[in-house]
C-alpha cells in the first residue's frame, strides 16, 4: 500500500484484542458466536477495502501533478 495504513502493529493488535473479545463473551449459542465474529469481519474488511481505495486515489493524485 501507498501509506501503510493497514500494516500498523497497532491495528493488529486491535485486531486480535477485539476477536479474543469476542470469544470470550459469552453467546447464547454457538450460532450467535459466529454471526458476532462474522460480523466482526465483515467491518473490518470494509475498513480495510476503503483504506485501499483512499491509498490508491491518493497514489493516482500524487502521480497527476507531478
């Protein structure tokens, strides 16, 4: 990635702190567990997906005034 957004260590460590979270919590059945940790996921891609567009359009700025 153009800025390194996503290989922050503290992303990572939010990351695994949020999961361990989860797991811990206690569901009512497995099933909500894992819509929970889905779900989890899911925000997380989106982050990360956005995170790449705004480093690729920031990228294509950089590269049309130079």
């Amino acid at each position: 990635m153009a800025t390194g957004t996503s290989n922050s260590p503290q992303q990572a460590v939010d990351t695994y702190a949020r999961l361990a979270h989860l797991l811990r919590t206690p569901a009512s059945d497995s099933v909500a567990l894992l819509d929970r940790v889905y779900e989890e996921l899911l925000v997380r891609e989106s982050r990360a997906y956005a995170a790449g567009w705004s480093d690729a359009l920031s990228e294509a700025r950089r590269a049309a005034f130079r």
